[in-house]
C-alpha cells in the first residue's frame, strides 16, 4: 500500500512551473512522484519550484528524484518543513538547489 501523497502541478503569476506534495514520499509512492516532477517542467529546462512544505518525510528515493530534477533544469527552487532542512543539507542537495525552509503553524 503506498503512503499518502498529493501533487498538484501548476504555474506562479509569474508563469513559474511549480508542483507542490502534500504528505510523504517514499519508495512506495516514488513513481508517482517523478512522474509528477517530470511533468511539472514539461521536459523543459525551465526553472521550477518545488513545494514541500507539508511533507515532512522524505526517504533517500525521494532526495535521489530531487537531485535527478535539479540535473534536468536549469534552476530548482525547493521550499521544505523546517524538519527536512537538514537532511537536504547534509545530503549535498542544497550545494545544487536553492533551499528555503517555509513557515509552518506546527
């Protein structure tokens, strides 16, 4: 059974791709998620941000699709849970990715 996890791909006022996660992601919803972050940019290199302010789990299938995205375009922008900043650092994510921890209310 995969864990809970909703996307949403869209584009800012400014015309910005942007896909947004709601729940968890790991290796029992990971092909849902990289089908969702390929077709958040629409095979372009196109900057893209990813939202991921309300995941507050993610696994190191998720952080191997994030750096697979970062190398297909040409800027990645990732808001997380102030509970992921860390592992994104110490993993070398934000070395290749803009990281931006998002307020939360918990």
């Amino acid at each position: 059974m995969a864990t809970p996890l909703t996307l949403n791909t869209e584009r800012d006022p400014d015309g910005a791709h942007r896909l947004t996660a709601v729940g968890e992601i790991d290796l029992s919803n990971i092909e849902v998620f990289k089908r969702a972050l390929s077709e958040a940019n629409a095979g372009t290199r196109e900057p893209i941000t990813i939202d991921l302010s309300a995941v507050k789990y993610v696994d190191s299938a998720g952080i191997n699709a994030l750096f697979d995205q970062a190398d297909a375009v040409d800027e990645l922008h990732v808001i997380v849970h102030p509970l992921l900043v860390r592992v994104l650092t110490v993993s070398g994510f934000s070395k290749i990715a803009s990281i931006e921890a998002a307020a939360t209310a918990d």
